[in-house]
C-alpha cells in the first residue's frame, strides 16, 4: 500500500494519515476481506513508538488504545457521553454487547529502536446496512431522551480519534496501563461475563480484565488468574481462549 512505502520516507516526527472515502482491498485480521461501504471512517494512520517506551514494551496495547479512542471520540462530545458505544477485546469497536459497528488492525514494525506502526479502523457512521451506524445510535437516544443531539459526520470522528489517540499515548507512556485502564473499563462489554477455556467443552472462566501486556485475564475457580489470548483460528475471538504454557 502507498502509506506502506511512504511511512519511512518522512521525517519522524511528522504524523501520516490515509482516509478512504471507499475501500476496495482492506485487510482484516487473519487474511479476512474487510469490506467498507460507503458511510464508514475509514483510516490508517502511521505512528512511531520508541522500543525503549512504557508502550512500545507493551506494542499489542495500541490496538485498545486505538479502540478506546475511537469510543471516546464520540462518547467525549458534551451530550454524546451515553450513546451506546462499547469496546470488545481485542479490537472490536460494539454497540452496547449487540452489535459490531467497527474494528482496529495494527501492523509493526521494528526499525532499529523505533516501532512504525500502521493503524487500520474502520467504523461504521452513516450507513444503517447491513447492521447499525453510530448516526442511528445518536437517533435512536434523541428519541428515547427526548434530545436533540446531531448526527455526526465521518471526518469529524476519524480527527477526534486521532486527537483522542494521541493523548492516550501520551498518557500511556508517562502512567503505563494504568492510565488508561480506568477508561477502558468503563467502556468495555466483558466486566462479569464467562468465557471457556480450551475448547468448547473447557472449563469457564470469569474475565475480570486485562494485563500489563494487553491480554485477557481470566480468574478460573480454584487456579487463581491467568492470563490468555484467542486460539488464533476462531471466529470468534472470545470463543476458545488458550492458556499459553
């Protein structure tokens, strides 16, 4: 891809962004098409992170950085803070625990001490098919609240999110995860819920967080918490979680 190329070629501290209005060859997670109509934010932006950082000992915390700014893009606008908008782990942006409206993908690469890193998100705005757009959430509570809040446009959000992006790094690297945990928490779909172990027939599990790391931590009756990450071929991320030995 042309930002592929361009992203060695400038100056480091200078910030490079791609937004498509229509996307014909996106790349989703494990080779899958990710497709995007017309009505979507879509982006991929390039970041550098220095190895010798609170984040870039941490890289795979981008991708919830990366959604929880993309949550926070319109759940920070004066009277948009209860518009449904959620996180699922790792990288799934949700309308309330229903419905996926969005995703982040995150490429890295190690350039001597610098990670360059290529952030893909997508999320649905203004188009209702085929599931939900983050306009019929907005219209959804007008109704319901009796507000008037107004829809919001994809340009818009795709600067907040950057905007938003670039404080949570900032953050990140002076607190570590701890500065943006809280924040995560509070938007994210998975507080309280089971998963299963090992396959289907697993044993269950609570998730009660994530760790230093970005991964799931699980607590199972008796074994205390552990860590995990998906089996890398479901589905579905949170189907069939492995404890790696």
């Amino acid at each position: 891809s042309l930002i592929g190329r361009l992203m060695f070629e400038l100056p480091e501290e200078m910030g490079l962004i791609a937004v498509a209005v229509r996307q014909t060859q996106g790349k989703g997670r494990g080779g899958n098409v990710w497709l995007s109509p017309v009505g979507c934010a879509l982006s991929t932006l390039h970041i550098s992170i220095p190895l010798h950082s609170n984040l870039g000992q941490r890289i795979p915390f981008i991708q919830h950085l990366v959604s929880l700014a993309v949550v926070e893009s319109v759940r920070s606008i004066p009277g948009y803070e209860d518009i449904e908008l959620r996180l699922k782990w790792p990288n799934d942006i949700y309308y309330s625990d229903l419905m996926k409206l969005g995703g982040v993908l995150v490429n890295s690469t190690l350039v001597e001490t610098t990670f360059h890193i290529l952030i893909g998100f997508g999320f649905n705005v203004n188009n209702s098919n085929p599931t939900i757009c983050i306009n019929d959430l907005i219209a959804k509570f007008n109704k319901e609240e009796g507000t008037e809040l107004r829809p919001l446009s994809a340009d818009c959000l795709i600067a907040r999110t950057v905007t938003v992006l670039e404080r949570l790094i900032e953050i990140f690297q002076e607190k570590g995860p701890n500065g943006v945990l809280p924040q995560y928490y509070k938007y994210w779909i998975h507080s309280g819920k089971q998963v299963r172990l090992r396959g289907e027939e697993g044993p269950m599990a609570w998730i009660v967080g994530i760790d230093d790391y970005g991964y799931l931590q699980v607590h199972q009756e008796g074994e205390g918490i552990e860590s995990v990450h998906p089996d890398g071929n479901s589905f579905d991320m949170l189907r069939n979680l492995i404890v790696p030995k």
